[in-house]
C-alpha cells in the first residue's frame, strides 16, 4: 500500500494538461470510485479508532495520525449505503478538501489510473438530486463513480455562507464612481459548492450564469461572444479546477487564446487549497486563485477584480 502513493509528488505535473490521475477505491459493495489523486495525502491502514460523545452519525470515530486527532468519515454510510464492516481490514484514504484533512474509511483501496478530463464525465440523466455523484467515467469496461466530496462535507459540518456586508458596500461605492457589468459566470461541478457560490455572488447584487464545468463555461463564453463584446455581457469568470470534460486550469488557458474572451478575468476558486500549485495559475493565466469556501474572501476577490 504504502507504493501506491509514493510518487504522489511526482504526478503534479499532470495539471493543467487536462490530465488527473485517479485513485480508486471500493465501499461496501462492487461499485468502484475514485478520488484525485492531487487531492490525496496518504492512504493508510485504518488505525484503531477512538469514540468521542456527539460525533456526528457519519463519523465512524477519531484516530491520531501524524500527530493529528481526524475524524475518520464513513464513506459508504455517507452516500446512503451500507456502515463499514471489518474496520481491522478498511483503509482510510487521507485527503485535504476546503482548507481541512479528511479521513475517508474505505473497504479496499485499488490503484492510480492516469485519466484525460475529456473522458470524465457528468453524471447520468435521471441520478436525481439526492446523488452523490460529480463525475463517472468508464475504466476496464467498468462504471467508477467520482463522489461529491463537498456535498458530504456540507452535510457533516455546514460553513457559514454569510459575507461581510462591508464588502458589499464598497463594490455599490466604487460601482457608482465606475459602473460594471453586474453578472459572473460561475463554473463548478459540485452542486452544493455552486450553490454556495451563487448565494455569495447574489448577496452582493450580481446576477449569475451558472455552468456545471469548463467545457459548458467556454461553449457557453463563446455563444455570448457571438452576440456582441463579451465585456458588455459579464464582468468575470469563477472557475472551478476540478471539472468533468475540461477542468478550471485549461479552461483559463482557452480563454486566454481566443481573441474575444482573452481579457476576461478568471478567479479559480478550489478545494485543492494544501497542494496548490500557484506556478501553475500564473502559466495559464489565471488573475487569482482563492481556496473554498469562504464568502469574505470570494467577496474580496471580486471586489479586487472590479475596482482597479
């Protein structure tokens, strides 16, 4: 187990090549899913477990790993199915997401597949809005369902989606000194984190596009392009990194080499917050990058974004 991970550093370099390496993993059961492996810190065998009162009924118990209490989140019970069983014989996948580790308790833990975003997909039609699912895509002529991480997150401990209603005042203040365009496109595949996107951007007075990943937000940038200047019809992009056919990183990258969209200003905004890589946002020509989710700060950067 320990070789799975080992040249985990090594793999960086895949972002921004519309490319991700993904590790998978089973639950209780024979469905197979993954996890990216750059959000990935360390794959372990599960450690003796400790119960603490009022854990939430997700939480399977507390473990002390690298000198750290975590609590260790029963994957398959948190996506509505069966609680883990032979916890002397789980794995838990360690994971950063939103500023936090995570420890996710898995039945078995597989292997990494190098895997083109092209070839991952949105879910299926008709998964219902209860699903727990951002992404599938096809390995060895087998479904692997790619998990809303953030969804199960939110769930467990909401955050506070509240934003400083200075912030707000300062885009009305400079917005009558220089009017902008008060509409954001916003890309994300994760339905709860775009939801938290849309009530922040709404908060403070902007109408919102909404798109589910990269390559909707580009097909959807240059249909308003074909119908007059693109500055005339938003005034920025929030992307997501992560993204079903065309992640945040070459979204970016396509904006910025299309002679009509390549002005426009992109704030990647990502779970991917411990393991960034911030030569890449600058390669690809991103304005900013800001970790999730914390409304002050999305608020912020698009307070720097308009008033210059």
């Amino acid at each position: 187990m320990t070789g799975i991970l080992d040249s985990v550093n090594q793999r960086t370099q895949l972002v921004g090549q519309n490319r991700l390496e993904l590790l998978t993993f089973r639950l209780m059961g024979r469905q197979r899913y993954g996890i990216n492996v750059f959000k990935v810190k360390e794959v372990l065998q599960c450690p003796k477990l400790t119960l603490m009162p009022n854990l939430h009924r997700l939480v399977k118990g507390v473990a002390h790993i690298r000198g750290h209490t975590v609590s260790v989140i029963d994957l398959s019970l948190a996506i509505g199915g069966r609680p883990t069983t032979d916890i002397d014989k789980a794995f838990v996948v360690i994971a950063e997401f939103n500023r936090t580790i995570q420890a996710f308790l898995v039945s078995s833990v597989e292997r990494i597949i190098n895997m083109h975003w092209e070839a991952i997909l949105p879910p299926p039609d008709g998964s219902g809005k209860a699903h727990y699912l951002t992404a599938v895509t096809n390995i060895d002529n087998e479904l692997v369902e790619i998990l809303d991480v953030e969804k199960i997150l939110a769930e467990i401990a909401p955050v506070d989606e509240t934003m400083d209603s200075s912030i707000s005042e300062e885009i009305e203040k400079a917005q009558a000194e220089t009017p902008v365009v008060r509409r954001i496109l916003i890309a994300d595949d994760s339905t709860v984190a775009r939801k938290q996107v849309e009530r922040a951007i709404t908060s403070i007075g902007f109408e919102v596009v909404s798109v589910k990943d990269g390559k909707e937000a580009y097909e959807k940038l240059l249909e308003m392009a074909s119908q007059g200047s693109i500055y005339d019809q938003i005034s920025l992009v929030i992307s997501d990194i992560e993204m079903p056919e065309m992640d945040g990183y070459t979204l970016t990258a396509e904006i910025r080499r299309h002679a009509e969209l390549k002005d426009l200003y992109v704030i990647l905004h990502s779970s991917l917050s411990g393991v960034f890589n911030q030569a890449m946002v600058e390669r690809v020509g991103a304005n900013s990058f800001i970790a999730k989710f914390n409304p002050d700060e999305l608020g912020n950067a698009v307070k720097t974004a308009l008033i210059k």
